[in-house]
C-alpha cells in the first residue's frame, strides 16, 4: 500500500529537487503540492512547482497558498535563487494553470482525507500550515508525521548568524507550528551542510548520472552556487529541502536525532526567527519536536540518483 505524502513548498531551485525525488520515490503517493510565498512570490512558486511535476510526468494536483507571511512584509530569497527561483537558465516557468481552490483549503482537505496515514513534508516558510491550524486545529491529530525543513538544530544560521530562511521569514507562523502539538521532526540547515554539499565535481557526476532531470536538478542550481560559495563559504551549493525529503521518504536517513524542546524567537529582530533548541534541558519544558543532528550522505545520495537515474544497478554505490 501506498503511503501518502502532502508537500508544502516555496518552490525553488532545491525545492525543485525535492519534488522530483517525491514524485520518483516507489511506494509513495504524493496527494496535494500547496505551493507558499518564500523563496519567491507565490504565482512564481507555483509555475515552478507544475513545471517540475510537468517534467516528472506526474499528476499530483497543485494548489496556490498564502501570499505573504502573516504579519510581515514578505522578504524573498530570489538574491539566493534567482528571480524565477530556478536560476534564471530560461526555463519556461510560467503559463501554467494551477488547481482551482485554496492552497491553505486543499492542505486541509487532504489532510482530512488521509487522516492517520499522511506525512507533511515543509519546505518553505510554515504560513500556510499555520493557517489551516489555526481554521482546523483537529488536524494535529491527523497528520501522521511532519517533516519541517527548517530551523538551526546546531550551528550557524543562513539568512542571519543564527536563524535559517523558512523560519525567520514567517516566525510567528513557524511558532504557531511549534507549539501545535504535531508530531514534528526538524532538519535543520546545518544537516544540510553536513550531508548534502556538493563540489563541482560531484555536482557534474550527478549531472552526468541520467538524462533530463539529472540536468535539471543540476543546472538549476547555478544561482544557488553563487551564493553558497560566496556568503555561506560552503564548498559547492547545498540541497536542504532534498535532504529533508530524504528524512520523509527512509527514516534510516537520520544517523543522529534527539528529541528535544524548541522555541521558536519573535519578539527580537536580532535573533528573529532562531529555533533555540534546548539541548540541555535548561528550561524544563517538555520536547516537543524530534531534531536531526546528523544524517547519512550514502543514503540521501542513493535516493536522489536514483530519482534522476532509472538505472542504477542494484547494490551500486551511487558515486560509482
């Protein structure tokens, strides 16, 4: 039987990867893809959300969801991705139709429809899960598991010293979700950067794996690279949300992961948006979310090559 899979995502150049691996991953069903404002405007999200589905031959309805965030400007990440969000190589990212209804409506519904039996998987700010817990709360019992791209487990932060982007882009939306009572898992960006960097040279061996969508979820990282190597001094572009997926499709993906108490910061403008994570139990405060510390590179590049590459001879190390 098939498992169910629900994806909220600002879709960019890694989102992008994300879905291909969703939408290739055997034994998984992806019901619903709500696209929100983050990486870049929500219209633009969404036309890049169908174009990837287009291109994977999938089906999976598409829904447009929150414009902004919910008390504040929204502060794109198109300096990171580019202004179509898929590095600007000129792709025909526009034209296309969404499904008719309300991302935040459809989140919701599909929900409901697979109660107990669906993953969340978040790759963007949290303004639209925030919003449908705020219209349906009895939804926390119903989804199954929530997987959160997003947040600093340990380490450094990328949109400031100490918060990741998603989360400080909407943090009263993220802290909303936090405090919920969802059965949460977080993979912060530090696992990013601890298991899914990739140099130059291994960003062409896996450019080099398959046809199409190898090259596609290459390329579209041009203007990611820019900025990694850049600002974040990383030594290629990393791939948060991919990772991310990874941990929702094969649990065995996590090498290291503690259940722990996060809050998520508001009120500071110096540290908006930090998930401050009590490793200590300083606080008192019960854990409320499952965070990844580490995770295992082998297992999350076996799952994205053979996304991109049918043929991957069974046993093979990817990098072979």
């Amino acid at each position: 039987m098939a498992r169910h899979l629900i994806i909220d995502t600002d879709t960019a150049s890694d989102d992008a990867v994300a879905l291909v691996m969703a939408l290739r991953y055997p034994g998984v069903q992806v019901e619903a893809i709500t696209t929100v404002a983050g990486n870049v405007p929500v219209e633009q999200a969404t036309q890049n959300a169908l174009y990837t589905l287009e291109l994977c031959g999938g089906r999976t309805p598409v829904y447009q969801g929150a414009s902004r965030p919910l008390l504040r400007p929204l502060f794109t990440a198109q300096f990171v991705h580019g202004q179509d969000g898929m590095g600007d190589i000129g792709l025909p990212v526009r034209g296309r139709t969404p499904a008719s209804g309300d991302g935040v409506a459809a989140l919701i519904e599909a929900i409901r429809r697979f109660a107990g039996q669906v993953t969340l998987v978040t790759l963007g700010p949290l303004t639209n899960v925030a919003l449908a817990l705020r219209q349906e709360p009895s939804i926390v019992e119903q989804v199954e598991r929530c997987v959160v791209m997003g947040g600093v487990g340990r380490g450094l932060g990328n949109i400031t010293p100490v918060a990741e982007y998603n989360i400080w882009v909407d943090p009263e939306a993220a802290r909303i979700v936090f405090e919920a009572g969802l059965r949460l898992t977080m993979v912060g960006i530090d696992v990013s950067h601890g298991a899914a960097v990739f140099t130059p040279d291994e960003a062409a061996q896996l450019r080099a794996a398959g046809g199409p969508l190898a090259e596609f979820c290459v390329d579209i990282q041009a203007c990611l690279q820019r900025f990694t190597v850049g600002k974040l001094r990383l030594a290629g572009f990393d791939l948060p949300d991919p990772v991310t997926m990874a941990v929702a499709l094969d649990p065995g993906v996590v090498t290291q992961q503690k259940r722990l108490h996060v809050a998520v910061e508001t009120g500071s403008e110096l540290c908006r948006g930090q998930t401050v994570v009590d490793h200590l139990g300083v606080t008192g405060n019960a854990p409320n979310v499952d965070v990844v510390l580490e995770a295992s590179r082998e297992r999350f590049l076996r799952i994205l090559y053979d996304a991109v590459r049918e043929t991957l001879p069974k046993g093979a190390h990817p990098e072979s």
